[in-house]
C-alpha cells in the first residue's frame, strides 16, 4: 500500500480517494457484475454475525429486527462461550410472548458456528450476504478487508482501526466497496440519532454562527479492568490473555481513547463537516494501576484547523467520579449543547434558541433500519470516508498525548507504526509493549 501521504493535501485526501473510486469504477465496470444487484424483498439476507461479546449480541438482534427477510446464519468468536451465550439470548428472545424475534430467523446450527482467530473467514466462505463485524478494534481493518473483497454487505462497529496502517486500509476498503456497491455502515450510532440530527443540521445551517471553537467530554468509570497476573490461570497463553481482557492493551483497543472517546469525536468531525484537523497537541497519563494493560485512564486533546477554530476533548475512565457526556459547538451567534447537566436535549442559545422536541429513536435499532432498507433499495449506504476521518483523529490524539509531541494530520495518518501483529498464532510469545511515557516514547 502506498503509504506516501505527505504529497496530498490534508483538505484533499479523502475527496481524491472518492475520485479514484469513480475512476476505477469506469475502468473495470465488470467489478460490478456480481455484487451491484439490490436484494429484492422476496430475497432472504443470511447474517453472519463476527465477534459475539455484549455490544455484537446487541447488534445482531438490532440486525434481525431491522428486515422482515433475514436470518441468523453464521456466527464466530475466538471463545466458544461467546457463541453460546449470544445464540441463548437470542434464542430467549425468540420465546417471549410476544417473540421480539421469529423463530425462523435463527438458523445458526453448530456446524456455522465457527471458533478461533481465523473463524471470520469461514463466515465469510459459507454463504452469507450481510455480515457484522463487533470483535476488538484491532482486527477491524484486516476483517473489514475479507468482507468486502468477498463481496459481502457490513455494518462494523467503531473505531475502525488501532493504528494508521490500519485507518490506511480501511480507507482502501472503503474504496473497494463503493466499486462493488456494498453497503457500508459504522457504528457511530450518534449520527442515527434524530435529535442529534436536527441538532448538527442546525449548527451547519449557520444557527450558531461562524464556528469558534467545540469542547466535548467523555468521562466514565473502567470499562472492562484487568485482572491481576495471580488470575492468570496457568498455561494461558499471551494471546488468549490478551484477547480476554482486550480493553486493556493499546493494539486491540487502542486506548480508551479511541475505542471509546471516538464518538465524541466523532461529533466534533460532524460540526467541522468531517474535514479532518491540522494538528492536535495532548496531556494524559494513568492514574489508577492496571497491572499487565498498557493504555491510560485519561487524556485531553487540543485539536486545531487551518481557520484557527479549535476543538478541545476531555476522555477520563476513572472510578468514583461523575460520569458526563458532553458536547459545546460556540460559535458568533450562540452555543449549541448536548448533555448539560439538568438539560440532556440538545439546545441552541444565542440569536437562534432551540430546543429539539421531536420525535425519539432508538439509534442502535435505526442504524440498521436503514443500513437493511439500503441494501434492499439498491442504493447502499457508506459511511466509510467520515468512519475512517473520526477513527484516525481519534488516534492522532492519543499519538500526541503517549508521545508528548505535537502530531499534524498527515504525519499521523503517514505513521508506520504497527501496534497490531501481521501474524497471530494462539500459542505464541506476545510481550505487552511498555506504558507509553510523553517525551521518552517517540513518533514513528
């Protein structure tokens, strides 16, 4: 992959990307033969449902409520207890009175229900149309990868990548599924939410003026603590280790940060009209010991654009603290805001005062709504550009903050560090990079 990226400007990068789509397309239109089809509503969509922990078993429920049409029809995960008790939730729903799910949609017997770190690629060769990528951000770009060149729909979840050659794959991907007319949606759930919707259409209408600057927080408790190493059991591996207490290392997570704090950055890209940042400068650190995990419990990052408006993120996951999230878009008119204290709709004061009173969704749910109506439409949804802009300014700030250094867009998303292995083998030596230290941990 060419990883020459300084030559392009920051502003220009993704817009060339989409032109080269186009161009491949006219170039090789026999791409299109197989995959350019909309599913008519008299066709059944098979599912295959890729990384079974809490959030993916959530999706794949949101998933088959989504279309009258679909089917559980294979799953995966590296544990074979996350198979068995996603499919038993699943299968509970299926018996309520009355069901949440039709029976007939789950049609996942034991032989697809595939086990170990290369079981998404015999999802991916029994037959499915539609597949749900939730396992740990690290393996997003690689899986992400097979599931389009294999010509299958996906919705995965955020972020999209731990790392800049990953972000840099996705984007390929991204590329390859707008040729193949595959439907492509990011679990950046905020952007299917109604209110937030109004909100955002608002602020980019000009009902706060010309934007100032943004400040947004996402403070909350651990997400998943690590064990200690006495709870190793013996003869663990590093990889098996690893993978079960995944939100602690920076190659599968990616930080906190990242995996977590993206959606407020996601939201940040929305109001600056997913143009990516200039640069960002970063403190954070680690408060509260995580024996044996490597990524830090709090970070602040200062972002800033060529017209000089600035966005300021606060992302803290510390016990016995408030839990707010939060969101300030200031601007020459007025102040939007969304989860103020005492106040959690959205609301515009200054000139313009709002305060949305509309209709309430549950975003989850329609994020697949419209990710299934798109598919059968014909007319595919790709949330790949701005998925791959809010995952990679997610990343510069946690470059900059583990580096102490002021990182620019393009010398971030021209990185050639690799936190992810190239390969992974269930029984090799995997040693866990060191904390990073701001002024002795260095850019690469």
């Amino acid at each position: 992959m060419d990883t020459n990226i300084n030559s392009t400007s920051r502003r220009q990068f993704l817009k060339t990307s989409s032109a080269a789509v186009v161009t491949g397309a006219m170039a090789a239109p026999f791409i299109l033969s197989s995959d350019a089809r909309a599913a008519g509503s008299s066709e059944k969509l098979k599912i295959g449902f890729i990384g079974c922990g809490g959030r993916g078993s959530g999706a794949v429920r949101q998933a088959l409520k989504a279309d009258s049409n679909v089917e559980l029809y294979a799953m995966a995960d590296v544990f074979p207890e996350k198979i068995a008790s996603s499919l038993a939730q699943l299968q509970k729903l299926t018996k309520a009175e009355p069901p949440q799910i039709a029976p007939e949609k789950i049609n996942c017997p034991p032989e697809r229900q595939f086990v170990g770190l290369d079981a998404y690629k015999k999802v991916l060769d029994c037959g499915v149309d539609v597949v749900l990528l939730t396992t740990p951000p690290g393996f997003r770009p690689q899986q992400f990868k097979a599931a389009v060149e294999a010509g299958k729909h996906v919705f995965l979840e955020k972020p999209m990548a731990t790392d800049a050659p990953g972000v840099r794959s996705v984007m390929e991907s991204v590329k390859l599924a707008k040729a193949k007319k595959l439907a492509v949606v990011a679990g950046f759930c905020w952007r299917y939410d109604y209110a937030r919707r109004e909100f955002f259409k608002r602020i980019l209408d000009g009902a706060v003026g010309e934007l100032r600057a943004l400040y947004g927080c996402y403070w909350s408790g651990p997400v998943k603590p690590m064990d200690s190493a006495e709870q190793r059991p013996a003869g663990m591996s590093d990889v098996e280790w690893q993978l079960r207490h995944w939100y602690n290392f920076v190659w599968t997570c990616g930080d906190g940060l990242v995996e977590q704090g993206c959606h407020t950055l996601d939201k940040v890209l929305w109001a600056m009209k997913d143009e990516p940042p200039l640069k960002c400068v970063a403190v954070g650190g680690r408060q509260v010991p995580n024996p044996g995990g490597n990524i830090y419990d709090h970070v602040e990052v200062n972002y800033v654009w060529p017209n000089g408006v600035r966005a300021f993120f606060g992302h803290r996951q510390l016990p016995k603290c408030p839990g707010i999230v939060a969101d300030y878009v200031m601007g020459t008119k007025g102040v939007g805001t969304i989860g103020e204290q005492g106040q959690p709709l959205p609301q515009i004061t200054g000139e313009s005062k709002w305060i949305y009173d509309g209709p309430k969704n549950d975003m989850y749910q329609t994020e697949h709504d419209e990710f299934f109506a798109s598919i059968r439409s014909g007319e595919p949804i790709n949330n790949g550009e701005r998925m791959a802009t809010s995952t990679m300014a997610a990343i510069m700030g946690r470059m900059a903050a583990y580096t102490g250094a002021e990182v620019t867009w393009e010398k971030a998303l021209a990185s050639q560090e690799r936190l992810v292995p190239e390969t992974l083998d269930w029984n090799q030596e995997l040693p866990v990079a060191p904390m990073a230290i701001p002024g002795t941990t260095k850019f690469s």
